[in-house]
C-alpha cells in the first residue's frame, strides 16, 4: 500500500490543526473579510457542532453570534454527551476497567472535538489515571499535545512533551517515538527553534505516521516539489508574504528573513574580496542606498564582516562571513 493511502490508520485529526490556520488566517488583515476562508471554517464548526468553540470564536473575532446556529450546537453536544454518559454510568455498574476507561476516553474526544477545551483537559487526565497500558497512556499524552498545538499553549505542550519522553523511555514502540519527535518539530517551528525542528523532521521522513497533524503527500511526498518551487520564487520577499499567512511561521517571520537575506549576503561576499554597492543591489534587486544601509546595520550587529568603502561604494570583505538560523 502507498504510504499516503495509510493516513486512515494514522490517530483522529481531533482537534484539527486546519481550523487553528483558518482562524489565524482571519485574524489577518488582508483576510478578516475572506468569504472563502470564513466559510470553510464555519463548515468545519457546523460539521463537529463545535458550540464551545464558536462561543469563543465570536468573541476573540468580535463576530456576531448566531443565536439560531448556536442553540442547535448547543442541543446536539448536551444529547452527545447525555449518551457518553449512559454508557460511561453503564460501564461502571456492568462492564469491565476496560470498557469504563473506553466510554471516559470517548468523552474525552467528544469535549476536544466541540472545542471545550476545558472539559477536554479534565476528561483526558481523569482517563489518563484510569489506563494502565503504556501505548494508550501515550495516546492520550498526544492528544494533549496536540490540544497544545491547536491552542498554542506552551506550557501544555512543554508539560506532556516531558511526560511522552519518560514514557517512552519506559518501552514506547518505535512509531509513538517517530510520532513524538513530529510533535516536537512542530512546536520547535513555533519558538524559533528552527535548526531543531529541522533535524527532527528529517529525521522521521522516512518513517511519517503523524498524519493527524499534516498531510504526508503535501508535506513529505511532494516536499522535494515544493522546495523547488521555493528555489524558483524571485526574491525572499513573496517567501515572506507565504510565511505572514501560516499560524506557526507568522511570529518569526521578520526574524526568518532577515536570517535569509544575511545568509545571501554572506554567500554572495564569499566570492569577492571586494566589490561595488551598485553590484550587489542590481544582484538582489535593491536600490544602492537599501543595500548601503542594510549591510551597515548587519556590519555593525557583527553579523556580517566586511567594511564599506563610502568613498569609492565598494564592498570590502576581510573574513569569512557566517550566520546561523
């Protein structure tokens, strides 16, 4: 079987990193008023009666809320989670730890996937006391991963990053170790760690499973198309405007490309021991005083080493130039 048809095996997208990147996206100025990404997320809420999340949504978007919709949602989670119930209440009196830990468990990912955050939190941890088994202790470890992800909250993420690494430790079997170094590629993009993030992503290409959290055609399959696509963009600013609309990249986007246009520089200074200002801007596609004023700012954070002639315009280099993203 290829392996991107085994992304069904893979665990549930609960909850789904793609409604995170819709709302950031209309969070953003040049799409508040995107029809297209408003509706897309509203299918996805409709589609799990995501009432708790709508609620919050409304509220952080400063949207008007649906009254009509939001009672419907509303009815449809506490008829949802009146059964979860009387099956966890029969569990108890008539089934076995097993069945009692699978009816908590479905509660569990009902609560994340409406969007009680929550209500989630507390189900998982009461179930997560309630397993015995290691790999399933490590499931629901990921399942609060990926509720840290979604919410982007740090100290969540961090707390059961520790917890999945002593598990682990303890007898994981080799996918939840692959699995759990995607998460950490994921969460290293998000501070900044991109040199981490980097190794451990190559590092579980080979072996992707973690297809609850990206797509394994777009992302790794077709990874080698889409950095050449890259490769071929004019200039790293139509990189930037990609990076400004994605939930995890956004935040460091100036501190990337910044990083990029040193690394250019330094690459460019590398075959030269001298040359004109007026060179260097036609080659990157500048004007001679962005690129005199850009060097000169890099030359005296000490990030590139190379001294400008303003006399004559030249270039001077006087060692090798490095930087490090």
């Amino acid at each position: 079987m290829p392996l991107e048809n085994l992304e069904e095996e893979g665990l549930p997208k609960n909850p789904d990193l793609r409604i995170a990147q819709l709302k950031f996206l209309l969070t953003l100025d040049g799409h508040r008023q995107d029809a297209k990404v408003k509706t897309e997320l509203m299918e996805a809420i409709k589609e799990n009666n995501m009432a708790p999340y709508y609620e919050a949504l409304c509220k952080e978007l400063k949207w008007q809320v649906d009254t009509d919709l939001l009672s419907k949602m509303k009815k449809a989670n506490e008829e949802m989670l009146k059964r979860l119930d009387d099956v966890l209440e029969d569990a108890e009196k008539n089934l076995g730890e097993s069945e009692i830990r699978d009816a908590m468990m479905a509660k569990a990912e009902y609560l994340i996937r409406i969007g009680d955050k929550d209500g989630a939190l507390t189900a998982f941890r009461k179930t997560y006391d309630k397993t015995v088994a290691l790999g399933h202790r490590l499931d629901i470890v990921f399942y609060l991963l990926r509720i840290g992800l979604f919410y982007m909250d740090s100290d969540l993420i961090t707390r059961n990053t520790e917890k999945a690494k002593s598990l682990i430790e303890e007898g994981g079997d080799w996918d939840r170790r692959n699995r759990l170094k995607v998460y950490q590629g994921l969460y290293c993009v998000a501070i900044r760690d991109f040199r981490q993030a980097a190794e451990l992503f190559l590092d579980t290409v080979s072996t992707f499973t973690s297809y609850e959290l990206m797509d394994y055609k777009t992302f790794v399959i077709k990874g080698a198309e889409i950095l050449e696509v890259l490769h071929s963009l004019p200039a790293v600013p139509s990189v930037e405007q990609e990076m400004k609309k994605d939930w995890l990249f956004a935040p460091h986007y100036r501190y990337y490309v910044r990083e990029m246009r040193i690394l250019a520089y330094s690459q460019l200074l590398e075959s030269y021991r001298s040359l004109t200002l007026g060179y260097m801007a036609e080659a990157f596609g500048v004007s001679t005083e962005f690129i005199d004023q850009e060097l000169s700012r890099f030359i005296a954070a000490g990030r590139l080493h190379c001294k400008i002639d303003k006399v004559n315009e030249i270039v001077e280099t006087n060692r090798y130039s490095g930087s490090k993203l």
